[in-house]
C-alpha cells in the first residue's frame, strides 16, 4: 500500500516557527496564536536584527512577520535578505503580517513576493486556514528545495517530474519551479514550453512573464512587448511585469516610455529600491536630473538596512554631483558606498566614477592614471558578471575622455565575449562613440573566425586520430580568449576524451577542471559545465 502523506495538522506540529514582531504585546498574542493553531514549536524575534541571528542559525518551516519592525530593518527587506543568503527555500512558508490597509502598504508588503500576507487583527480561525493550506502545498517541494539549495538542478527538474506525474496538489508552484530550473540549466525551449502550457488553463501572471523572459531570451522583443503589456494590464499590482516592461522597452530605446512605466510601478509600490534605482538610471539617461534625484535619493535612504548590494544610488547620485560642478561631493559619496560594500563592483565601479570627478576638477594626469589601472582591474573576470562591468567603466571612462583605456577594456570585451549579442550590442555602441565602429566590428569576427576555425581543426584532428594537436588547436584558442565560456568548454570536451583515450594525466584533468571552474564563473548554473564535471567524475571513479 502506497504510504499517505502526513497530515496538515501533523506539518503544523513539525515545523519550526519564527514569528518577528516588534511590539511586545502583540508578539504575545500573536504566538499563542500560532500555538493554539497547532505550532510546537516558536522561537520570537523583536526586530531584524534577532531575526537575521536566528534565521542564519537555525531552519524554519513557517515565519510570521511584521512588515513594520521599528528601527532598521523592516520585513520586506528581511524576506529579501533571507532569500539572498539561502536561509528559507521554495518550501518554507512566510507571512507578512501588517495594521495598514493602504494600497501602497498592501503593495509593499507583498513586493517580495511572500506566500501570503494579512492584515490585522488576525483570528484564529483565518490563521489555521491559511497555515494549514500553506504548509500542506509547501511539504511537497521538500525534495525540490533540497535539491536547489544543493544547486543540483537536474535532481531538482526530476523531482518536479515525479511530482507532476504523481498528481501533486502543488501542481502551479511545481510547475513554477520547472520552468526556473529549464532556465538554470539555459535550456530556453523547455521553459517556454512549461509557460505555454500553464497559460493554456488561463491568464497566469507569473506564467506570462515567464513566457516574455523567453521571448526576450529569444530576441523577440515586440512579443515580450505585447505580452507583458497585457500582464500589467490585466494584473496591475504585479510588479515583476512593471520591472521587465521596463526592460524592454529600454532594450528598444524607448526611453521616456521606460520612465512612464517606472514611475507607475513606483506609485503602487514606493518602498522598493531597485525600482527607485532603476527610474533615476532612466531619468539620468533622457537628461531628467530632477527627476533622476529625487529617486536616487529615495533609493539611497531604502537601501540602508538592506542586505541586497545597491550601487546604482551612490553612482547615479555621484555623477550627478560631478555633472552640477560638485565633484567633491561626488567622492564622498564614492567613498560612502566603499564603505558600506566590500566587493569588486563597488571598488571598479567607483573608480570610475572617480575618473570622471578627477577629470571635473581639472586634475588631468590623476583621471589617466586611475583609467590606466582599470583596465587590468577591469579585465580580471573572476566574478560573474564581470563583463557588464567593464563595459560599464569602459561607458563611464569614453564619458570622462579617457578613450585610450575604454578602447582596451572594450576590445577585451569583444574578443572574449563575441558570442554574447546582448555584450557585443553595447560594446558595438562604445566602439562607434570612440569613432571605430569599423574597427569594432572586425574584432568581433576575427574573434568568432579564430574561435570557430580553432575548433573545426581541433575536431578534424580528432576524427583524424591526432588527439594532442586537436588539443593542442584548443589550447591555442583558450589562450587567446581566456575568458571565453564556450571556449573553455570546448577545450574540456576535447581533455576529456584525450583523456579516455590515452590514460590518467593529473596536469591535463587539472587544466580541466580549471576550465570548467572559469566558465562556470563566467556563466554560473551553466549545464555543459555541469555534464563534463560529472563525466570526469565517472570516468575516474571507473575501474581500469
């Protein structure tokens, strides 16, 4: 007899709560709440600072918390910090829990997207409902979130399948989480395919941005369009649209139709500061200092207590100080951000912007010093994303006359990137404001030529017998283009059958790994990374 799932009352009594209210009354009332609802077990925290302590220490099934927390943090930017740092995963539950029944407090309260929220007063009888129906839906993602947090992505798709095909009760949120894994694993068809197929059973909102993130994917950026127009109009408070609509319409340079979405996504939900950021970067963009400074500086005052890096206030707000002749202040403030972020964004990338203050302040010989140490700083991709990054010092460093050193980050860009359109467009756009789109544009192809020639070779010898020139072909390109993933890939597709052909070689197996480890770096989550590490693995496990 096939083994019945525990019961929802069962789940209650096996979770471990965590409820994060600030007043101490209410915290009461509310944990004998929780209690008579069927909770075992509830630990208490008074503000985000003993709720970040436990929930880094310790594995919660259900938290209850208050969007209002008092000083510090509030609870929209501890689920944002939770989820950042892994604390809770796709079967956690959490409720967010406000007094206001404005929009805007309605809005904030669910921005990050919690599994439920209410409003006080809370009854008994509403709170069991809920938990019981929350806890039930979330116990069948057990398996899958296990697998996600572990990052094995495949073990995650399998278990969504035996969900689905078992008839899982959590049929949307499975089919949600399939879609997302078909992504991870860059596998655009698949989850395309997932989204088509939930929106045939109706309007889904979370299935219609999906489908546009595809069509985006895919370059079609007027179906993007078309459908996340229609996702806002016909889900208004969905936010997640707002944000990619705007995307893509700043994709199709249509600038001032970016801001007007921005600024209604802002007005449902001021309490967000990506949003805030993204509205002054298109603001700055269209020449709207104004307006560009008054969400900087909302931005600014919102990213306080978060845990989530925001660069774009400090460096938006810093050039506009450099813009209005203020480029002192814009230092502090470059200043203010290192101290508040330790990370190789926030070091580039205010560098930069202290090149284009130098500049300001006439001191000529310091701008071309600091511009020539970012470009070996910028060329250093050990980091995902890095690329976007020195594109963007090479944007800031063309802005602040410094062409010499934008014309080499952006040339390392190319030749390692000729195979990422979205890099190449902006790329292509520095070259031609430097005056060598021309010249741009050939180095782009010869990069693809040399690359595409390289592993034609390597494969023609291969299928000629001469496994150490086909490597050899390989390791030439990869030298020429170090941080090229695919690239890099193809070189440990060609070290691993060298490999099965010819024997154990710790150099070669090192130099292997070494160049799935850069490119998974380059493309974190990327599934051919993943296959050949598992086959290196087999076959050295495998008797001889």
């Amino acid at each position: 007899m096939k083994p019945q799932p525990p019961a929802p009352e069962d789940l209650l009594r096996g979770s471990e709560f965590l409820l994060i209210e600030d007043f101490e009354a209410m915290r009461s009332v509310l944990k004998g709440l929780l209690l008579r609802c069927g909770a075992s077990r509830v630990d208490t925290a008074k503000d985000g600072r003993e709720a970040t302590a436990l929930l880094s220490a310790k594995s919660y099934g259900v938290v209850m918390c208050d969007y209002n927390l008092g000083p510090g943090k509030n609870g929209q930017q501890l689920l944002e910090e939770a989820r950042l740092k892994n604390w809770i995963g796709p079967a956690s539950v959490w409720l967010m829990i406000t007094a206001e029944k404005t929009s805007i407090m309605v809005s904030a309260a669910a921005e990050e997207a919690p599994d439920d929220y209410l409003l006080k007063p809370i009854t008994e009888s509403l709170l069991q409902t809920r938990l019981l129906k929350l806890v039930e839906r979330k116990a069948a993602l057990a398996g899958i979130a296990t697998a996600m947090k572990a990052q094995d992505w495949k073990k995650a798709l399998q278990l969504c399948e035996e969900q689905i095909a078992a008839g899982t009760k959590s049929l949307s949120e499975v089919l949600r989480l399939k879609a997302q894994l078909h992504q991870k694993l860059d596998d655009w068809p698949q989850a395309q395919a997932v989204y088509e197929s939930v929106l045939q059973r109706g309007p889904i909102a979370w299935a219609k941005l999906g489908l546009a993130q595809a069509r985006v994917h895919a370059g079609d950026l007027a179906g993007a369009l078309a459908l996340l127009q229609d996702a806002v109009r016909e889900h208004p408070q969905y936010l997640e649209a707002y944000d990619e609509l705007a995307g893509v319409l700043l994709a199709q340079g249509q600038g001032q139709q970016q801001i007007a979405v921005l600024e209604r996504a802002v007005n449902l939900s001021p309490n967000s500061a990506h949003r805030q950021s993204a509205l002054g970067v298109a603001a700055l963009a269209q020449g709207q200092h104004d307006l560009a400074t008054k969400a900087f500086s909302r931005a600014l005052k919102l990213t306080e207590f978060s845990a989530v890096e925001a660069l774009e206030p400090f460096l938006g707000m810093a050039k506009l100080h450099t813009e209005a002749g203020n480029p002192g202040e814009a230092q502090k403030l470059i200043a203010t951000m290192g101290q508040r972020y330790d990370s190789q964004d926030a070091r580039l990338l205010g560098k930069a912007e202290t090149v284009r203050a130098l500049q300001a302040q006439g001191d000529k010989a310091g701008a071309a010093k600091l511009a020539g140490e970012l470009v070996a700083l910028g060329a250093d991709e050990s980091s995902p994303g890095a690329a976007d990054t020195a594109v963007r010092i090479a944007e800031t460093l063309i802005e602040s006359q410094q062409a010499d050193a934008a014309t080499q980050l952006l040339q390392h860009v190319a030749r390692n990137h000729y195979d990422d359109e979205r890099l190449l467009k902006r790329t292509q756009g520095g070259f031609e404001r430097l005056g060598q789109g021309a010249a741009g544009g050939e180095l782009v192809a010869a990069a693809r030529r040399e690359a595409t020639n390289a592993m034609k070779d390597g494969m023609q010898l291969m299928a000629a017998g001469d496994t150490q020139a086909a490597l050899e072909s390989l390791r030439s390109a990869k030298t020429s283009m170090p941080r090229n993933a695919r690239v890099l890939l193809n070189f440990a597709a060609v070290a691993l059958t060298v490999l099965q052909r010819h024997g154990r070689s710790a150099a070669l197996e090192a130099e292997m790994r070494n160049s799935i480890a850069t490119a998974q770096a380059l493309r974190p989550g990327d599934a051919r990374a993943a296959d050949l590490l598992q086959q290196l693995a087999r076959w050295t496990t495998e008797p001889t």
